[in-house]
C-alpha cells in the first residue's frame, strides 16, 4: 500500500489534477498573506458563524452560477518529508493489521475471499471519504483516489490472500 502511494502521488503523478500549478502563485499567495491571520482551511463564498438561515440561503442564490474556491492557507511551509513518510508508513501498517485481523474471524477464508474482502473495505474507504467529498466540493482527482483504492487494497489483499493461506 505504502508503495503504492508513493506511485500514484509521486513517481505517476496521478494526483497533479488536485494540485495544478499557476504562473501567478507568488503573487496570489502575497495577497492571501494579506487577507488571513491564521491557518485554516475557507471555503468562499460562506455565510460568518450565526448567520440566519434566510441570509444563507440569501447568499447561497445569489453565488449560484459564480466561482467559488477552497483554499488550504497555513502562515508557513513545514515539510517534513521524513515525518510525513513515516506517519504514512505506520497508518498503512495499521489497517493492514485491522484488516488481518478482520480476515483472521472469517472461518474458511480462502485467497478469492481475502482478495474481494480487501477490495471491498478499499471500497468502503474510497466512497466514504475522497467520493463523498468529491460529491459535495468537486475535486479533481477522484479518479486517481478511486484507482488507488482498487490497487493498492487490491495488492493488500493478494499478498494476505497468499500469505494467510499459505500450507
């Protein structure tokens, strides 16, 4: 799975749709310095906490057919690259023992079961998480995310398949 990420993110690149690069960056992230006093992630145009429900719906019809953007802003770059890697690492090792363990209580399992039972939690995950967020704010890669369910859980469950069946 860690591999794999590391393909799609890195050496494929399937991900450059989420994260396109502009000529325009240094001055856009100058403004944006000016405009936010603290990390945090906007969503524009929004309604400030304790608007009615009328005015949001007021502000909501009148932004229908205009742009809109999401913007991750954070006061400094800080990335640990080692860090980040290693945090990656133990989350992947993590649900690949969850997942073991789930696969351990099925009696009879069998490599056709392992492999379709990984796939269907890779499932799980995409649709619950990058699918339900693409639904509501349209991001760019769920194609690449949807790919990195089938193969990276895909390949999760082959090697268990073969690896908890194993004579």
């Amino acid at each position: 799975m860690f591999v794999w990420q590391f393909m799609s993110w890195g050496a494929l690149d399937f991900h450059r749709s989420s994260q396109e690069y502009t000529p325009n960056q240094d001055e856009i992230i100058s403004f944006l310095n000016t405009k936010f006093d603290k990390d945090g992630g906007y969503f524009l145009p929004n309604s400030p906490e304790g608007t009615s429900s009328e005015d949001m719906e007021a502000q909501m019809k009148d932004s229908m057919g205009k742009p809109w953007v999401q913007i991750y802003y954070h006061k400094e770059m800080n990335m640990s690259m080692g860090m980040n890697m290693f945090r990656g690492l133990a989350v992947d090792i993590f649900t690949f023992f969850l997942l073991a363990w789930i696969l351990s209580k099925i009696s009879g399992n069998t490599f056709g079961t392992t492999v379709m039972v990984s796939l269907a939690t890779g499932l799980m995950c995409f649709f619950n998480t990058q699918y339900v967020n693409h639904i509501w704010y349209e991001t760019f890669d769920v194609n690449a995310s949807f790919v990195d369910a089938i193969v990276s859980w895909g390949l999760v469950g082959a090697w268990l398949g073969w690896w908890l069946n194993r004579k």
